[in-house]
C-alpha cells in the first residue's frame, strides 16, 4: 500500500508571524480603507477588477469560485463595475445563454494607475527596511510563490515584454536545442514585420506570468481572407506539463473565432514533437514541409498546418 503523507507541522512562530506580517501589509498598502486607494470602490470589488483585468473573459460563477467570494456579492460587485464602465459582458457565439465579463479599455487604465498607486506605498514600506530582511523576505516568498504550484495568469504583454519574447526565443531555439545563429536573426525580423503592422483588435500578444514572472507567449496575427496566423508559441521549461500551452493556443482560437476568422495557419519544425502534438491534438493538421531551410538545424523540415473554424 502507498506510504500516506502526512502535511509537514509549520514552525510554532509561523502562524503569529505570517499574521503580523499580513496586518502591516493591509496597513501599508491602503487595504484596511473603505474606498481602496481612492478609487470608490471596497477591496473586495477592486479585486474583481483586477482578476477579470488578468483574464481574457470570465464568467461570473468562475470569478466567484476563485476569488471563494459569495456569488451574489460578485454579481452585485460586477454590475457595480458594469455601471461605472469599467467591465462589461461579452456573449459568447452560438450561445446566447453564456456571457463572460471583460475589462474595457476604461478599466485597464484604472487597473494601470491603482498598480501605480500600490507599488509606490509598498516601495516605501519596503525602504524604510533594513535591506538584509527585505531580501530574505523576498526570498522566501519567492520560495513559496514562485513554485511550480504559483497560478499562472495569461495577460496582454507590459512594457518590455516583447524584447525578453524575442530574447527567450533566441536563449531556447539557439543555446538550448542547437539551432543556427540565423534563427534568432529570423525572429527578429519576424516581430519586427509583426510590430510594425500591428493592428489589434485582430492582433493580439499573450503572455503567461506566474508569480509576476514570464512562462509564456502567444501571438496572433489576422492575414487577409478571413485567416489568423498562430505566431511565438513559447512556454518556459520549468511552466511545461501543466497544460500551458494547450492554454496558449486555446486562447488564440478563442480569440480567432470572436474576431470572425475562418481558418488559423502556423509554422513550426518537424523536430518540435511536444508542439506538434498539442496542435494535433487541437485539430490542426499539416498541410505542407519544406527542408533545408538555413534557419533551422540540418534534417529539420519547416512545417506548415492549418485549422479550420
């Protein structure tokens, strides 16, 4: 029989520490005031706002069961937010009957300055620290938050993001499996024609961030007769077997097809089994290869699949 585990007894002082630990940091961060950071709203819907911010739709039973908030309090809370045109709801097609929320442009700028607001009052709490215990406490929430167990949330790209994309493609493809120098050169010019022609809302980028750190990205790029062209699929080794990037490519068809596109093309290589597989597995199929290109290693055939919607 398997040997049952027994959940580790914390340290006596970790409870009363984490306690003390939470009610100075309600404290700092303005947690503790009726209209949190001055925005009108109470912690709890603020903090709708900014889940739903982080998300590409929910629905409102979902956003109750995560946040563990009563449901009749997050429908209240979101028609609050809906009122102030901050959300609103989306119908999903072919079903009437479904609707998830999404964050409108208005409230992306609200999330925006109250993210402004909230590391300016915690940067000042954690200044007025000796540096010593400000790294410990980093690492060790580093420690308990930047494991493998941490959500990942998937979110349009911050500043910069583009570049560590760029640069994670070249570190992985180039250092890691071997590819030519040429390929890094390739994406470059890639999400430099990518960039340039950005023309959202058909173009979108999708980044993974676990604990606030990069474990993916996505991209989608609208093509002309009604096609979207599936760009940058990347997941961080240590995000890999958890389903990210079934998540990823998900939300580029999901996108494609609210944006009325009939079919989604990409391109990988023949040497990309893992890839390969997932986009097998969500109905694509190849639809052409081509060898020698001088980008990718020798033997490795790009390949070219499409989708139908």
């Amino acid at each position: 029989m398997p040997r049952s585990r027994i959940a580790p007894t914390p340290r006596r002082d970790a409870i009363p520490l984490v306690r003390a630990f939470s009610r100075d940091l309600a404290r700092a961060g303005g947690l503790l005031s009726p209209h949190f950071l001055s925005s009108g709203m109470p912690l709890g819907e603020a903090r709708c706002l900014y889940e739903l911010g982080h998300a590409d739709g929910l629905e409102i039973s979902t956003l109750a069961r995560y946040l563990e908030l009563d449901l009749g309090y997050v429908s209240r809370a979101v028609s609050r937010l809906a009122a102030r045109r901050l959300v609103t709801k989306r119908v999903a097609p072919g079903d009437a009957r479904a609707r998830s929320v999404v964050v409108t442009d208005q409230g992306r700028r609200l999330i925006a300055a109250l993210d402004r607001q909230m590391d300016r009052r915690l940067g000042a709490w954690l200044a007025a620290k000796p540096r010593p215990e400000i790294d410990r406490l980093a690492d060790g929430l580093a420690a308990a938050f930047g494991s493998r167990d941490a959500r990942i949330a998937i979110r349009s790209p911050r500043p910069g993001a583009i570049g560590h994309i760029i640069a994670r493609h070249g570190e992985f493809y180039v250092a890691e499996r071997g590819y030519p120098a040429l390929f890094e050169h390739v994406v470059v010019q890639a999400f430099s024609d990518f960039v340039t022609g950005f023309s959202p809302p058909r173009d979108r980028i999708f980044v993974a961030e676990r604990g606030g750190a990069f474990a993916g990205s996505v991209a989608v790029k609208g093509r002309a007769s009604a096609t979207a062209q599936l760009r940058f699929l990347l997941v961080e080794p240590d995000a890999r077997g958890r389903g990210l990037g079934r998540r990823l490519v998900q939300r580029v068809i999901d996108h494609a097809r609210r944006s009325g596109e009939r079919r989604i093309v990409l391109d990988t290589a023949s040497d990309l089994d893992a890839a390969r597989a997932l986009y097998a597995s969500l109905g694509f199929c190849r639809t052409a290869s081509v060898s020698g290109e001088p980008y990718l290693p020798r033997g490795v055939a790009s390949e070219h699949w499409e989708l139908a919607l």
